[in-house]
C-alpha cells in the first residue's frame, strides 16, 4: 500500500535502482577518466581500470599550443557569451515577467521559435555573412550565435523565475517614490540574483557544449573551441596515437561541469524545470 | 537613474492604471505612467529582440535566396539565379533520401527509448526513498558533459582492442564498421546523453500529480500499473508532450555523436552531417542552403504535428495569464 511505512526492504529495493542510475551515468564519464591516465603501452589492452597509471597524457596537451589556444577560447567565448546571454535575457524577462507592452508575445513567440530552430539550417548562410564581414574564424563569429541560441533559454528561466518574486515589494518601493527602472534596479535585483545565477549556469552548460558552430565558422586556433580541437587532434607527434590524449583533454572539460553539477545540483534542476513545463 | 523623469504622484498612477486596466481590459485610455511601462518593456526588450533578429532572421532570408542560387564557392564567376533548380537536385538525390531516411529513424528510435528511461529515471528521482540528492546530482552529469566528450568515451569502448565492451564481442568484431551496428551505437550515445534531460522535464509534469488522487486510487483498489497509466500519465499529458516536442526537434538535429562516432560512414550520416560536409568540402553555398531550407521545413512540420494534432501548449504561450 501507498501509505505503508519505510520497510527496510524497499529501502534496499530502492537503493538497489539508485546503483543502477550511478552506473548508468557514470561508466561512460569513468572510462574517459580511465583512458586518460593509461600508459601507452597499456592503452589497447580494454581493461576498464588501467594496470599502470601516469599523468603523462596530461602533462603532453598543456605543452601543445593547440590544447591550450582552444581551452582559452573555450573559457574565454563561453564567459563572454554568458554575460551578454544573461544580461539581455534579465532586461527581456523583466519585461515579460512584469511589463504590460506591445510585442510581448511576438518577443515570447521568436524566443520560441529560436528555440526550436534546427541550427544547422544557420549554418551555411552565417559562414558566408560571416566570411564577407570579416567574422569569420574569430570570438565574435561564434559569440553571436551563441548568444542568440543561448536567449531563449535565458529568457524562459528567467521570467519563470521572476514571477515568482513577490509583487508586492514592488509596488512598495513604488508606492515610496521608486520608478520602474529603480523598483528594477533596487528591489527585484537582488532578489532575481539566485534565478540569475542558476540562468548563467545552464548559458554557459550550452555555450561550453556547442560543437557545430565551432566546427563550422572556425578554422584556426585563434577561436577552435575545445569540442572543435578535440576533433582534429592529432597528439603531439603526427605518429602517435592521440586516444590519451584525446581523453586528457575531455576530463579537463569535463571538470568545470562536474563542479556545477556538484555544487548547483538544486538550482540547476530548479532552472530546467520551471523554464519548459507550466500548469 | 530616471529619478526626474517621472514624479512619485505619475507612478502611484501607473499603479492605480495597472489596476484599472487588470479589470476591464481593453481600453486604451493611456496614462502617462502607462506609457512609460510600455516604453520601458520595450526598451528592455529591444536589445534581445535585435540580437535574435539579426543572428537568425536574416540570415534564414538570405538562404532562402541562396538556396535558388548557383553559387559554388570554387567557381564563384558562375553564380546565376536558378530559380528552384537546387531543390530539384537535393530531392532527387538518393544521398539526401538515405540521409534523411536514417535522421528520422535515429530521431524515432532514441527519443521512443529516452521517452521510457526518461520516465523511469524521472519515478526513481522523484521517489526514491534513499540518497535522492545523490541520484539527481549523478544523473545531471551526462546533461552537462559535452556531447564531444561523451561521444569519444562510446567511440574508444567500441574501438577493437581499447574498448572494454568492443572486447566483449567476437575477437575481430569492428561494430562501428558496419552500418547497423553504427547505428545503435549512435542510439544508445544519444539516449546516455539525453535521458536526464527528459527526466527533469517529466520530473516536473510529475510534480503535479496530486499525492491524495493517487491515494483515493490505492484504496478503490488501483494497482500500482493502473495508478501509473489511469492517474499519473493523463496528468502528466502536457509535460509529457512538451518534453517530448523539444527531444524530437533536438534529436533530428543529431550531429555530434554522429561526427565523432562514424563521421556519417556507411550511410550512417544525418542531415546536418550532410549540410554540415555540403558546406565544408564541397563548399557549395546553393545546395547546401537549399538543403538548410529543407531542414527548417522539416522541423517546422514536426512542431506543427505536435502542436495542433497532439495539442502540445507551446511553452511561453500562457504567458503569465494562469497566475
């Protein structure tokens, strides 16, 4: 029965499924791991758990330029293109949280549409926009859709948050002298900052990710992403196998998530859900 | 720092405006206060709207007009207006049948298996009576990590010799040679990778599942089954189509696993692999626009399926009015 009391077996049957989520989740993330501290000797003998270890594999992609041009271009792009994200996406919110103004469900709708938008269909027409303006193969080149991509997210997170700040602050503030843009400022920042920072979050999940732009509207170091050099590379000698290092380079990107993950793990679920399902 | 524009006696106007207008909607007798709400909505929202315009509006024109172009980048002197000729060419191709043959299956077949792990996962995160922190913090991980990287992780465990479930298969056993071994693999990268992300969504729509209906349930004698498919999922009706809209459009989108993985050997390549190597080895603007044209079409039909056939709301489309 439903209302029966916590038996230790369905506590054991429980914690029987729980294991299998970990495995389910974590194999994959462990073998990468895994890969990356086997010696070379001992990288095709598929042992899940390596016989020698060695930070060999690490030591060799922090002395290749290509590795360490891309994960400044990844940190770099990625934090440029939260903020802008982010920023835009709060005023837009705002507004569509608590303004009564024409456009509003044209904003809604082409946040919407956006949102859905099969991005490889940008692809072709940006690379030539792109290329004729000189974009092409620099951090605004891919800034520009990663923020453009990234609004919609932050928008719908975002007003979902601020409708669930008390109203009535506001019209307190208000009622003291406070304009709208002061009631903005004053009362419903602070209060918005945790939504605000849960929004940056999932921004910079996205833009970290992204593999097709970065693969399309670079062609150099000077704005290879990570997802985009891993791809190409080829180790540090043209005749080694590049498999440790490969992985050396996926766990070092792999960490600043696994840190959110840890860390945020609340308001990460919290921002994902209230943004895509309402009533 | 608008302090002078507006004094405290034209605010407590907005105020009592707003209130006014929340009554009998409709009338458009402006007060200042009013208008100033709208300019400031406007003005918030502008910098967002233009950015979006900008990045996807023109752009989708511009590869409209492409897409009637001869426009090869390798003779550019023959770019000609050619009306719908690239369309013909695209659709009569079979590489471009095979291509969207396999997206629509890969899309069909994660999104049905992510829907049923999704809701598994979803039950076990929202009712787990043990270490439910650990559960949801564990199965956030395959959301965030990059696609690339977790893409690389399946391509080295199918790999002869390296990989450790490559090893359990028959000693020459190459799966990711072959097209519909490829496949799953590709399947099952895509299914890893987006399950938590359809469990949230469905975690939500679960949520509102009232405890006391499921209860009344229990006690008329509903088995466990009965609950799940008569209470839990007509509930859950909304959530559940709007997760699975946003999967089935994110999925015929699938590129990452797929480059990685096979880089779209042995028919193995989605759309996007094809408009994605049109672009970068053929270099042909004309085509590879027709074929984003096609694409957008495509995604345009799905969400209109879901839409008005399923009845999905579109999220955002209630905006603010239930509250």
């Amino acid at each position: 029965m439903v209302m029966a009391t916590v038996t230790t077996g369905r506590k054991v049957r429980w914690g029987l499924v729980d294991i299998l989520v970990l495995v389910f989740a974590l194999v994959p993330v462990l073998w990468v791991v895994s890969l990356s501290f086997k010696t070379k000797d001992t990288l095709t003998d598929g042992s899940f758990i390596p016989q020698e270890w060695t930070w060999q594999n690490y030591a060799d992609i922090f002395k290749t330029s290509e590795f360490l041009l891309a994960l400044v271009n990844s940190i770099g792009i990625a934090i440029i293109s939260t903020v802008i994200a982010v920023v835009l996406g709060t005023m837009a919110a705002y507004a569509v949280a608590r303004l009564e103004f024409p456009g509003k469900q044209l904003l809604v709708g082409l946040s919407l549409l956006i949102a859905m938008f099969p991005q490889v269909s940008l692809v072709t027409p940006l690379f030539n926009i792109e290329r004729n303006l000189g974009l092409f193969d620099t951090w605004p080149g891919l800034i520009l859709p990663y923020i453009t991509f990234a609004l919609p997210l932050s928008i719908y997170t975002l007003s979902a948050f601020f409708r669930e700040i008390p109203w009535e602050l506001e019209k307190a503030a208000k009622m003291d002298g406070a304009t709208p843009a002061q009631a903005f400022r004053k009362v419903i920042a602070p209060l918005a900052a945790p939504g605000v920072f849960t929004t940056a979050i999932l921004v910079f999940i996205f833009c970290w990710n992204d593999f097709l732009f970065a693969i399309s509207l670079t062609s150099t170091t000077a704005s290879r992403t990570v997802p985009a050099a891993l791809s190409f590379f080829t180790g540090s000698s043209q005749f080694e196998d590049p498999t440790g290092q490969v992985c050396a380079a996926a766990v070092v990107i792999t960490i600043p998530i696994i840190v959110f993950v840890l860390f945020f793990q609340r308001r990460i679920v919290a921002g994902l859900t209230s943004g895509a399902v309402k009533g | 720092m608008t302090v002078q524009d507006s004094t405290p006696a034209d605010t407590a106007g907005a105020t009592v405006a707003k209130e006014a207008t929340s009554h009998k909607k409709g009338k458009p007798a402006l007060s200042e206060g009013k208008r100033a709400e709208r300019r400031l909505g406007l003005w918030l929202c502008a910098p967002a709207f233009l950015v979006m315009i900008a990045v996807t509006g023109y752009p989708i024109v511009y590869s409209v007009w492409l897409s009637l172009q001869r426009y090869d980048l390798r003779f550019p002197a023959q770019q000609k207006f050619i009306g719908f000729d690239n369309y013909g060419a695209v659709l009569s191709n079979s590489y471009w049948w095979t291509a969207f043959g396999t997206t629509m299956f890969l899309t069909v077949v994660s999104v049905a298996i992510e829907f049923v792990l999704g809701m598994a996962l979803a039950l076990v995160m929202h009712r787990t009576l043990i270490g439910r922190g650990v559960v949801r913090t564990v199965a956030l991980i395959p959301y965030g990590i990059v696609t690339v990287v977790a893409a690389f992780s399946w391509y080295y465990a199918w790999t002869p010799k390296t990989g450790y479930l490559a090893n359990m298969l028959a000693s020459d056993a190459a799966p990711l040679t072959d097209q519909w071994p490829s496949l799953f693999i590709i399947i099952g990268a895509e299914v890893w990778k987006t399950t938590p992300f359809m469990a949230l969504l469905l975690m939500a729509g679960l949520a509102l599942v009232p405890d006391d209906l499921l209860k009344a349930a229990a006690m008329d004698g509903a088995t466990a089954w009965q609950r799940f498919t008569k209470v839990m999922l007509p509930v859950m009706k909304p959530a559940i189509l709007v997760a699975l809209l946003f999967r089935t459009l994110d999925a015929f989108r699938i590129f990452d696993n797929i480059f990685v993985l096979t880089n779209g050997a042995q028919d193995t390549g989605s759309v996007s692999m094809q408009t994605y190597n049109n672009l970068v080895k053929g270099l042909n603007l004309g085509i590879g626009s027709t074929m984003a044209v096609l694409i957008f079409i495509t995604v345009a039909i799905i969400a209109f399926i879901f839409i008005k056939v399923f009845g999905t709301a579109a999220p955002g489309s209630d905006n603010g009015g239930k509250r």
